[in-house]
C-alpha cells in the first residue's frame, strides 16, 4: 500500500473571510500565502505559520461555518506542553476568550474552548 505522510491542508468554511483573516493571522499568527478569486472575488485563503509545517484554508461558505459552529474541527500541534502555557498566557494578553488548559487522553496538555469568529473551536495539543 503506498503511504500517506500527514495532512497537506485543512480548509475551515468562514462566513465572513475578511474578519477570518484578522483573527487567523492576529490570534495566531499565521501569514496569508495564497488568496483564491472566483469571478474577482476573493473567496478563499490559503494561510501558514511562519515554519511552513501548518497549512490552513479559509472557504467562504457561510452555511457550512455555521454547520460547524460549536465543534472542535481541529486540533493543532504545539511542540511541548510549556508551549501550551505560553500560548494560554498569549491568549490572556490578547483578551481572547478560551477554556484554559485540561489533561489530553494521551497525557499531554490541551488548551480547550478558542474558538474562532464562526464559532469553529480550535484546540492547541502538546503529547
């Protein structure tokens, strides 16, 4: 069987893209690589963090952002478990609104209830 090697993206729907963009660049602090113009509208981003190792897509499609408002669509690596608390205390600072830090299944720290402008919530996890 050939192998797979990882995820090469992961597209969230958003129901407004511009205000997305703040959030996903602000909060954290991923930087735009690619937008996707459709009939001369941008209607989509493609976003990465600074290493490149994490690649996200922001959809414009309204329904499905509000489809999935309230479940936690993705959980992101953090390279340590103290890298979970600096992003906690990064979080306080920005006035960001999130559920602290509780114990994974596997043991590892997860800092629970960010939740994006659409309501998706995304999850930072350190093994």
């Amino acid at each position: 069987m050939p192998d797979l090697s990882g995820f090469h993206h992961v597209k969230l729907p958003v129901a407004d893209l511009d205000r997305s963009r703040h959030w996903y660049t602000s909060v954290l602090g991923l930087s735009v690589d690619i937008e996707f113009t459709e009939d001369g509208v941008v209607r989509g981003l493609g976003l990465s963090d600074s290493g490149g190792s994490l690649r996200l897509a922001l959809r414009h499609d309204p329904a499905r952002a509000g489809a999935v408002a309230g479940f936690d669509l993705v959980a992101l690596a953090v390279p340590t478990r103290d890298a979970v608390q600096a992003w906690l205390r990064r979080l306080d600072e920005l006035g960001q609104p999130h559920g602290g830090v509780v114990t994974g299944h596997l043991g590892g720290s997860v800092l629970v209830g960010l939740h994006d402008p659409d309501g998706i919530e995304i999850r930072l996890y350190a093994d």
